[in-house]
C-alpha cells in the first residue's frame, strides 16, 4: 500500500492601504505626567497602621508599634524587591531593621487590609 502526500503552498499578500495617524500629543503628555504621579505615589514614604490604631516605627534596630505621630521613624517605603525600607535606608526583617538583602524574613506584600 503506498501512502500519497500532496503538499501545497499558498501564498497570500494583503496590502493594507497606509493612512497617517494623528495623535493627540497634549492628552499623551497628560497621561504620562498622570503616569508618573501614579508611580510617585506608590513608591512615597507611608505610615503603615496596625488594627489596634498604633503605628510601625522603629527604635534603635528595633521594630515597635507606638501611637502615631508621623515622625521620620515611622515612614516606611516598599520597594521593587518587596522590602519595607524605613526612612534610614535599612529594612524590616523579623522584629528588627537591618541592611536590606535578600533574606526571606524581609519580604512583604501589601494585602487587601
């Protein structure tokens, strides 16, 4: 029993018509700027708050909740590597602040709380 193949080939071209587009130059700028402010936002100092109404701070190396104030110890960043910086550059592993690795004790995610 002999098989036959039959192969063909079938080449198509599509020539769209060209038209210029026009862009509203102004309103992309808006939303760039929009864009950037957005990111801004994200990546700002923050208070975090705990559920009992106090507030993520540091003392010496030393993570504590202490009534809210918005003092420099209690701003904290999160980073592009899931790290919560404090205002000092070090970041919050555990109980304590120390220089930001790669640990796994110093990865945080925002939840929906």
């Amino acid at each position: 029993m002999k098989r036959i193949i039959a192969f063909s080939t079938i080449t198509l071209a599509c020539v769209a018509p060209a038209h210029a587009v026009d862009f509203n130059t102004d309103a992309l700028k808006s939303m760039q700027k929009e864009g950037h402010a957005i990111v801004a936002e994200a990546q700002a100092a923050r208070v975090y708050k705990a559920s009992n109404g106090q507030c993520l701070a540091f003392s010496a190396s030393a993570l504590v909740l202490a009534n809210c104030n918005g003092k420099k110890n209690q701003k904290w960043s999160l980073d592009g590597n899931s790290r919560l910086v404090a205002s000092n550059g070090k970041c919050a592993g555990g109980a304590h602040l120390q220089a930001c690795g790669n640990s796994k004790a110093q990865k945080w995610k925002h939840d929906s709380n």
